[in-house]
C-alpha cells in the first residue's frame, strides 16, 4: 500500500492552536481541514472569478508567444493569477528549521511556492539564488489593480505537516505584500509547466513543484494529490483534505473516472479536461475543453450556455449579487445539470446549483431567494477555456490530479447528493 499523505487547509483562529499528534503509517494521515470565508469580499465573487479567469487565458497566450518567439525570459516574465478570494481554503505551511506558519491559499490553478509578505522569517535552512545561475525572476499580476509585485526567489526547507518536510524547495518571496485579506501567499498545486518561464537564463526550465518534490524526495510513491471539498452552510466549518501520494477512499464513493488533460490551448496549460453539460435532457454545452480549479468559487459557463441556462431556469439576473436569482417555488422545480466527463455522467443536483441560503446576506442577497452559482465565463464557446469547474462543483465530487499520466479524475461523495445548501 502506498504512504499517503493529507495536509492541512485552516482558518487563521484554528492555527494559533497547537497541531494534532498524527502518527506516520502506511494508511492516509488525515489532519482537520477548514473553510475560510471573508465576509468582506463577498459581494466580487463573480467579478474576481471572471477578473480570475480573463488572466489565465492572458497568461497562457503570452507563454504561447514567447516561446514562439523564443523570448522567453527574465525581460518577459509570465504573471501569476492571483485574486482577492471571497472564500479559499487556506493551508498552514511552515518555512525555515525551525519553521514559521504562513497562510496559504490552495491553487490548482498555479504552481509556484509564493509568500506575499515583507516578513519572511530567514532561518538555517533558507538562502537565497539571487547569486546562482538560474534564479526565479517573475511578477506576481494583482488582478484588480494591474498592479506588478516584485518577487524575490529563496530555497528553503517546508513542512507541510507531520512527515511531510520538503528540502530545498523554490519559494518566491514577494518584495512587499499586496495586502490581501486572510492570507499571506500561495500553494501552488498546478501542472509544473505553469513554471515555465519564471526561471533565468534557463527560460526553458521549470521549477519544481511541492508534489514534485515530495515524489523526488521519496516522501510520496505517487506524483499525484486527491482533494476532498464538502459543501457548507457556515462561515467557519472544518470541511475537507488534501491527499498528497494517492487517494483518500473514506472520502469517496464508487470508482474513479480519470480522464486526460485537454490537447486545446489554454485550458491545456492548466488542469484542463474535455466535458459536455446537460440542464434535464437539454445539451447548454457540447463537449469542449475547459479547467478544474480551487482558486475560482464558482461555475462558470461560456455566455451562450450560461443565456441556456439562464432562460431554462426561469432565473433572473440580480443586480445586487450579480448571480442568476431564483424564487423558492422555482427552486423547488429545478433540473439537475449533468456533467459528461471521461464517458461518466456526474449529476449536480438542485441544491448543488445554489448558493448557501444561510449565507445569502453576505453576499448583499435576500433570505428569501435562492441564488446560482453557475455563472457567466464572459467569452462564448469555443475559445478553448469554455468552462471553470471551481470549488462549488469541487465541494460535491471528489478529485485527483496526476502528474505522472497527465490526467484528472473525478467521484461521487457522500456530499453529492448532499441537501446542505
């Protein structure tokens, strides 16, 4: 049986308690997860989310054409997206020996190691590149203001939990913070070759990522993470892991169905996948390449599925939340969407298409309606980024990210069917 590994996403409050005793044996090492909402933030979902998804379709042309150009460089450094989150699963990872806790947000969508702070800690274990001949040198985008961060690169020891230290893993430690709210950096969980182009002189080269590490180290058997999301009605809940070696089977139920990563540009740089969606019996997308990401909060749908959507649903668009808006008796009569990927068909039910009800207020919503969380992507159909499966469907099935064999699976949950919104 392969060492498994699941690591630890927690709310600021739960951090400051001292971490549990967990045993290291040949069986999935589960430690307390946590959803963290910022209830400041609320009222952007979709704006972030588009904000979101406009930069990964930027930064995956802009890769394009410099490695066409063959100008892949310092001089053309390739940005990072990175959003504001409403809500994120946050990760407590030490730095150094003996370790500091940072805040950070969980990314499929990226893969770099990334602290926003001008606090870091240095300690034996770090030192910096910014003498070797090959150094990080990119910008982190704001994705709000435009605004470019200027990163520093650093190699230094991280612990993601008990029995899980990395050694001389790449970090980019950002020249000052760009004052996010509830988190200080990213864990990039994303493909490796979203590194490509922040490496110099060697622009062709890729960093490491901390499953890569983790796999070179001999620390995991497998290159390959497994996420568990359960859906929530609270702003603070203990919902879910992160696997990293393997799979969790107490978080799933049935088989696994994997499905390669997409051969269409740009959904094809990220963890992209290939699905159709159905509302009842009506198709609103043919099969078409989109990505799964942790990092965007909704579902978001090319426009002419979302206008589908919209008009099958009865739903109408609410100026106060910018969500698709429906009365309780609509709600009552909602179809389940349906989700072809890999030959399997995945439900979404009802309840899974709406926003929590008990948190309808911190989104500026009504208690008496019910809000959608499909959304409008923005770009039509047949851009090669139709879709974002984000944490609301991640939340309902479980998901597996393969490194080695280039491909993404997916499983029903308990909470598949689950009634919690």
């Amino acid at each position: 049986m392969h060492a498994l590994f699941a690591f630890a996403l927690l709310l600021p409050r739960v951090l400051a308690l001292s971490p549990p005793n967990v045993h290291i044996r040949d069986s999935p090492i589960t430690l307390p997860t946590a959803l963290r909402v910022n209830t400041t933030g609320l009222t952007n979902i979709l704006t972030a989310d588009r904000a979101r998804a406009r930069l990964f379709v930027q930064k995956a042309q802009e890769k394009a054409a410099k490695v066409q150009a063959g100008t892949l460089s310092a001089d053309a450094a390739i940005g990072i997206p990175i959003t504001n989150e409403a809500i994120s699963y946050i990760a407590s990872v030490g730095i150094g020996s003996p370790p500091t806790q940072y805040n950070l947000t969980v990314d499929t969508g990226s893969a770099n190691l990334v602290i926003f702070t001008d606090n870091y800690i240095r300690t034996s274990s770090s030192f910096s590149t910014s003498n070797q001949a090959v150094q990080c040198m990119f910008s982190i985008v704001h994705s709000y203001s435009g605004e470019l961060i200027s990163v520093m690169p650093v190699v230094d020891q991280v612990t993601l939990g008990p029995g899980l230290v990395i050694q001389r893993q790449s970090i980019s430690v950002c020249a000052a913070s760009p004052g996010f709210d509830g988190f200080e950096g990213i864990l990039g969980l994303g493909p490796t070759d979203l590194t490509l182009g922040t490496l110099f002189p060697a622009s062709g080269a890729t960093v490491p990522t901390v499953t890569d590490n983790l796999f070179s180290q001999g620390t995991i058997t497998l290159d390959e993470i497994a996420i568990s999301f359960e859906p929530t009605n609270s702003s603070l809940v203990v919902n879910g892991e992160i696997t990293f070696g393997g799979t969790d089977p107490s978080k799933f139920t049935g088989p696994i169905t994997f499905t390669p990563i997409t051969s269409t540009s740009p959904a094809s740089e990220f963890w992209g996948i290939d699905q159709s969606i159905k509302f009842g019996t009506t198709t609103i997308l043919s099969t078409t390449a989109g990505i799964v990401d942790t990092g965007t909060i909704l579902m978001l749908i090319a426009t002419n599925a979302f206008n589908t959507y919209k008009s099958a649903t009865g739903a109408v668009l609410d100026n106060n939340t910018g969500l698709l808006r429906l009365t309780t008796t609509q709600f009552a009569n909602l179809t389940s969407l349906f989700f072809v990927i890999g030959g399997t068909t995945f439900e979404f039910t009802a309840n899974a298409q709406a926003w929590p009800r008990s948190l309808n207020t911190l989104i500026g919503g009504s208690v008496d309606n019910v809000y959608l969380i499909v959304g409008d992507l923005g770009t039509p159909s047949g851009e090669g980024l139709d879709f974002i499966n984000g944490q609301m469907f991640l939340e309902r099935f479980y998901s597996v990210y393969d490194t080695t064999n280039r491909r993404v699976g997916f499983a029903t949950t308990p909470f598949t069917t689950a009634t919690t919104n």
